[in-house]
C-alpha cells in the first residue's frame, strides 16, 4: 500500500491577513516549500510516487542553507532536524548531515573569518 508522503505546507492568516508558514524558521519553510513544489510537479508528469518523494527528498537537501555562518549552520541544523522528522532524510543520512554542521561549528568558532 503506498502512502501519500507530499508535505503539504498548511498556512494559516496572521492579524495582518497575509499567509504564514507553521514554522518560525524561514529555512525550514524554504526546505518544505522545495519539497512540496518538485513532488507536485514530478506527480504531475505522472511519474510514481516514489520516483516522486525521491525527487522532492533532493529538492529538500538541495534547497538547504550553506554553512557558512552561525546563523546559516544553526538553520542548517533546523532544516536536517525536521527532514528527519517528517522523514525527508534518513536517520543515517542526517548524522552525517549534523556531523558537518557539527564541523563547520567548530572551524567557525575556532577561525570567525572561516569560509566554506
């Protein structure tokens, strides 16, 4: 039995009447947004479901902030945080994931001017 895996981002109506995305972190909301629009758009060519998450878990990564500042490396954390929760990344895949962020960390604090 196939299940439906597309990440529907629900968005809700602030005070102000403009959409908002569930998550308080704009690069998760970005990750999300890539994930959803590449399965919408590789079910739409009729490929498999599969074929389809397949697609959307690397528009996921692909769409992932670089390392190369604290704010981007904690966002980055963000972003492999969630995936492994909604199961965009492997749990194998997202240690190796935090383990460079991890790294990136270090070199970062150990050399500020650091970049990648």
């Amino acid at each position: 039995m196939e299940r439906n895996f597309e990440l529907e981002i629900q968005s809700s109506l602030n005070s102000t009447g403009e959409q908002v995305h569930p998550s308080n972190n704009p690069s998760v909301a970005r990750c999300c947004e890539a994930y959803n629009a590449r399965y919408k758009v590789v079910l739409a060519m009729r490929e498999h479901a599969v074929t389809a998450r397949a697609e959307a878990r690397q528009a996921y990564r692909e769409a992932m902030p670089p390392l190369s500042s604290p704010q981007n490396i904690s966002d980055f954390v963000a972003c492999v945080a969630h995936a492994i929760l909604i199961e965009a990344v492997s749990g194998s895949d997202g240690a190796r994931l935090l383990s460079a962020a991890q790294t990136a960390h270090r070199v970062k604090t150990l050399r500020p001017t650091a970049a990648f």
